[in-house]
C-alpha cells in the first residue's frame, strides 16, 4: 500500500500524523510542499475528491494575508493557482492512501482508514 503525507516538516498537525503513522508501524513517503510544490495535475485530481474549501486553510496565516479580491473570486481555478503560490494555504496535512485522500489529521478518522 503506497502511503504519502503531503505537508511542512515543522507543522504541529503534521508532526501528530507522522508519529501516528510511526506508532502504528505504517510506511510512508513524507513530501514537504514547501521544497516540492505539487503540480497543477495533483491539484487537480484533489479538487475532484475534495471541495476547495476542504483543502484550504481560511485560519493560515497564508489566507488572511490575502486580498479581499483573492478571497471573493475564489473557485477551483484560483484555488489551485493560490495553492501552487502558497502552499502553506493548504490545510494539512493531506493523506494520499492509493486513491483515498485524507485532509486534515483527525485520529479516529486515519484509524478507520487504516483499519486500526
């Protein structure tokens, strides 16, 4: 099972996933969105099992330093182009399990995906 946690090392969300994921012995590919953005064809996939709204975090810092313009004219369209220029917009951290994608870390949630 191919395993990858999208997200910045230095995340307190994302270093409670990372260890629940070493806790429970599960491999994982790690990929720091900051050092790699993701390509517009990912993003694209994510926002066909996600809503955008799902994917980003209006409580970042990234968010509120954004034009009320940027905010408004929001859709999927300029969603993506927000998120490849920001990636810290994106909520994280963002579970890719085969085709599953997992946004956020909620325990409960990643055990039952993880059939735990």
């Amino acid at each position: 099972m191919t395993v990858t946690v999208f997200g910045i090392p230095n995340c307190d969300t994302v270093r409670k996933a990372r260890r629940f994921l070493d806790d429970n012995a599960i491999d994982y590919d790690f990929h720091d969105v900051r050092e790699q953005p993701l390509p517009l064809e990912t993003l694209q996939t994510w926002l066909k099992q996600v809503d955008r709204n799902t994917l980003i975090n209006k409580r970042s810092t990234s968010w509120r330093e954004l034009s009320d313009a940027e905010k408004e004219l929001l859709d999927d369209a300029i969603a993506i182009q927000l998120l490849q220029r920001f990636p810290t917009l994106m909520k994280r951290p963002v579970l890719l399990q085969q085709d599953k994608l997992l946004v956020g870390f909620k325990s409960a949630e990643w055990q039952q995906a993880f059939g735990l």
